[in-house]
C-alpha cells in the first residue's frame, strides 16, 4: 500500500468543528455540564466485552462528540481498520502489513498476506509453545545435568521486554509459583548480574527473545548468559538445554548456536511492540499455561472484534483515541496520564509508553509531509494509590492540563480485610475531584483564612476517563491491551501517520556503534564529534 492524498487534518470540516467547539467548552466548567444534564454520568458510559468506561468527566458536549465520531469518519477509520485486519500492507515506510489481530485469530479464521492465509501457521507456533511450556511447567524438560527447570530468565529489550515483563507481572496470581521468571532488558552489565545472582545455571532457562536477533543489547546479554551457564556447566551441548530463541531470523539464531529445532518463530508482520502475544509471549505462557494464554488470546481477539465491527460512537478504542486527540490538539495537553487502581498492573503505564510513543511520535503524514499539528501524547503513570503521595498534587493544581485513564477492578484477587474498599474509594474520589474540585466558597466556609483559601481552592474542571472492569484475568488484560492498541491506532489514523514503523530509534543506534569504537580503542581515536561529545568521551577514556 502507498500512502493515498487525504485531505490534510486541519482542512478537515471536522477539525474546524471542533476547533470551533472548543472555544465553547473552554468556557465551561464540568460542574456546568453535570448541573444541566442530570443523566450524564449514566449517559456518556459505554460498556464493551466486559470493559465498563465511563467517560463522562470529559470537557465534551454531545455536539463534541459527535464532531470526534465526524473526525473519525473524514480521516478514514473504518476503511483504514479493515486494510488493517485484511493483511493491506498499511506500514508504508517499512512496505509491511500489520497484523497482530491475526495472532489472536481463531483456528478456523482466513487471513490472507502475500496469498498465504497465516493463519495456520499462527496456530502451529502457539501448539509448539504450549508443548514446550507443559514441559517446564511439568518438569519432564530437564537441564543438561538432568535437574529440573526452575528459573525462567527472558532477555530481550523493546517489544521483546516490556510486553513479556507487564504480562508476567499482571497475571502472577495465575502462575506457576515454584517457578521463578526474571527479565534481562538493559546493556547495562547490572541488568544480567542481578537477575542470576541467585540462580543456579543447572537450573535456568534463557528464553532469547529478539525479532532480529541483532539487536545489541540483548546480543550481548544472551552472550554473556551463554558464558554464565557454560562457566558452570562446561559443555557447548549444555546450549541446547537451557537456551530456546524466539525471533523471525532462524538465520542469527543458528550462527548464535541456538539449534533452530529449539526456536519459537514469528513473522515481520508483528510489530515488536504488537508482539506480547507471539512466541515473544513465551514467557507468559510457562508463567500462567498454555489454558490462561489462550484464554489471554480470546480476550484480545473479542476487542479486535469489538474494534472493528462497533459504530464510531460505541467504539470504545476509538473513542479513547479520540479523546486523547481532543486534548492533545486543543487543549494543549501534552501527556496522559494511565492510573491503575490495580497493584498487579504496576508495569501496564511502562508498557503502554512503547506502545503509544514509539507508534506515534512522528512529525511527518504518510505523505511525507511535515504535520502542522500535535502528533504522539506522552503517556505515564503509576499504579494507584501511590501515585496519589507524589505526582498527583500536580494533576489536581498545576497549570498543565492532564487527561488521566483510571482502572479499576470490582473484585479483588487478593481480598484483604478493608483494602479493596479503601483502594475503590479513592480511584473514584480522585475522578470526582479531579472534575469538581473545590470552589473558593467552599474552602471559606470551612473557615480558612483569606489568605490560604487561594492555595486550597481546587480548580477542578481536570478530565478523566474511569475503566472498570469485574476482576483481572487473562482474558480481560488480552482486552485492556487491544483496547489501548486499537485506541492508539484510531490516533494514528486521525494523525495521518505510519504507526508502525520506527525510524527514529536508528540514529542513536549508529552512533553508539560508531562511539563504541571510540571508547574501547586502544590507541588514542581521532575523535570527529562536536565539542560537548568530544569532551565526554575524553572524561571517560581517561577515568575507566
Ligand atoms: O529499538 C527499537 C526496537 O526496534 C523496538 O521497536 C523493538 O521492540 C526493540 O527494538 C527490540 O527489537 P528486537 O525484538 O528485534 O530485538
């Protein structure tokens, strides 16, 4: 696919609607809104495969609304969504389709890339991995010393980390507890030392997990896995036992010594940060089984559905992705902030900052064309309620405007006395407060002295959106992720950009190459850099 003419964003008749209605709404305080339209709170929620969002603590009117859905319509969603999920090669800078919907696909589904239907394929890759991690999970796989398998180490970095880590992380209370899972992600030499510092070599497992198999930083730590367990166990057979790769490049992965009998595969269609749910999701699967993961698959798979058969206005993907371009182009909001109320997704924001800043933070249109607008919120966050005790003092009363996603569970999967009572009260304290705030009035009539009243006046007018779902389980973080992945999506269509590529990581790349040369040469280099890098790399030479 090449890119097609739009009609630039800012010439589109919605843009100007809503450009128009902002002006409006700018006016208006949320206290106005709920006054005069009692059932909004019930009205402006949507309910989607189990997810409940309210997003009526939003600085939107219906006729906002409807400009977004308009918006939406005039950038092309719906077409752009099935070139998507029919396999049209949308990843026009790297001449790719893009197609992680198809990894949740049924068996009996038709997906069809450069006339192949990938859809079988899909399902021979996830039935080897469920073989493979039943023999973890049982113990029947063995070390080269004939112990069992107890500690799972993923190195990988990107998409090959933070999807591996997140979902680890958010569905332990499903797995496998005389498991221990660690993640290697940094070069940094501490990432690897700490991670085995307690491990036995005969007893761990190095899943490599690169969709290159180049990428420097996991190159190195999967060498120097490789060095620690031979350190140990002596014999270049022990690799067999205790080193599997998931990549798309059998090629790297046989000269690395990995037997390619022992690899997990995945296609270029899969985006590293789309990949949580490929072989790159080995790790998740020995963690939790290959029953949770396929119940994980199917709660993607009923989001990718709901995605791309809802109307506009019941989509909650792209309801979400717009309401971030609102913000994003109109109220000069420059972050969103990602809140859950759940201490299981503490690593969900570090996930989603890949997801959504790596796929749009772009300047130029699939034209080439530099954008005369906003592209790529940055998004953030912690989990709740820690981030109420350091960073929210700002959302609440600095000037900046910060739309926040809150999520929250009904159900707690560790019950606790009063906690998850105490945990829900204030996820929706924090989402009243953050609209209402609290009038000079009211702080005076609590008595506060003239002076101080301006200080604990809370503006409020702050908007956010309040995700509540019945309880965590695979299936329903399969859901939360393709929400975010189709809403971030639905912002790169209005945008007009290639989410899928990612080009500006490549400089730094060259760069370090090029000053690692530098740094390890033994004779004095001759240095081409600017002063300031000159310098730097002299300070370091002269002091290692
Ligand atoms: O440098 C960015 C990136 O290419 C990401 O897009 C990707 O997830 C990560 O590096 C890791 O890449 P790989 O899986 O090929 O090692």
């Amino acid at each position: 696919m090449t890119a097609t003419k739009t009609v630039p964003l800012t010439d589109r008749a919605a843009w100007k609607g809503l450009a128009a209605n902002a002006e409006q709404i700018r006016g208006k305080h949320m206290r106005e809104l709920f006054q005069s339209d009692p059932g909004r709170g019930e009205r402006l929620t949507l309910e989607a495969e189990g997810l409940f969002l309210d997003y009526s603590k939003n600085r939107v009117t219906d006729e906002t609304l409807k400009l977004l859905i308009a918006l939406a319509e005039e950038s092309g969603l719906k077409a752009r969504t099935e070139a998507m999920f029919t396999g049209e090669k949308i990843n026009i800078t790297e001449n790719r389709a893009v197609l992680h919907t198809a990894l949740r696909a049924p068996k009996d589904a038709t997906i069809v890339v450069d006339g192949e239907n990938v859809v079988p394929a899909v399902h021979e890759v996830l039935d080897k991995m469920a073989g493979f991690a039943d023999k973890i999970r049982s113990g029947e796989w063995k070390g080269h010393t004939g112990k069992r398998i107890k500690n799972v180490v993923n190195i990988g970095i990107g998409g090959s980390d933070l999807g591996p880590v997140m979902a680890y992380e958010a569905l332990k209370h499903y797995s496998q507890r005389d498991l221990t899972f660690r993640f290697v992600s940094n070069v940094d030499g501490t990432d690897f030392a700490e991670a085995v510092v307690d491990l036995d070599p005969e007893e761990t497992l190095f899943l490599v997990a690169s969709k290159t198999f180049t990428t420097q930083e996991t190159m190195t730590n999967a060498h120097t896995a490789r060095d620690w367990s031979l350190a140990k166990l002596g014999d270049e057979k022990a690799v067999a036992k205790h080193f599997v790769a998931i990549s798309t490049n059998a090629k790297e992965v046989a000269k690395f010594g990995i037997d390619t009998a022992n690899m997990f595969g995945f296609w270029d269609w899969v985006g590293g940060r789309y990949s949580m749910d490929s072989a790159i999701g080995l790790s998740t699967m020995i963690a939790i089984g290959p029953k949770n993961f396929g119940e994980m698959l199917a709660g993607f798979h009923a989001m990718d559905v709901h995605f791309r058969t809802a109307p506009i206005e019941k989509n909650m993907p792209a309801l979400l992705g717009l309401l971030t371009v609102w913000y994003t182009e109109f109220f000069d909001a420059q972050t969103q902030a990602v809140l859950p109320y759940e201490q299981y997704l503490k690593r969900f924001p570090a996930y989603l900052q890949q997801l959504t800043m790596e796929s749009n933070g772009k300047h130029v249109t699939l034209d080439g064309a530099t954008v005369n607008y906003q592209t790529g919120a940055i998004y953030w966050g912690e989990p709740g309620t820690n981030g109420q005790h350091s960073f929210y003092q700002l959302i609440h009363q600095g000037t900046r405007l910060i739309p926040c996603d809150f999520i929250a569970f009904i159900k707690s999967l560790n019950p606790l006395g009063r906690h998850h009572d105490m945990l829900l009260a204030n996820v929706f304290a924090q989402a009243e407060a953050l609209a209402f705030g609290k009038t000079a009035e009211q702080v005076k009539a609590e008595g506060t002295p003239d002076w101080l009243v301006p200080h604990r006046v809370f503006e409020g007018n702050r908007p956010s959106n309040v995700i509540l779902v019945d309880e965590l389980t695979p299936a329903v973080l399969g859901k939360l992720v393709a929400l975010y992945e189709h809403a971030v999506f639905t912002q790169g269509v209005v945008w007009d950009i290639d989410s899928f590529d990612q080009w500006g990581v490549e400089l730094g790349k060259v760069l370090a190459t090029k000053i690692l040369g530098e740094l390890e040469s033994k004779d004095e280099p001759k240095l081409a850099h600017d002063s300031s890098t000159t310098n730097l790399i002299n300070r370091y030479r002269s002091g290692k």
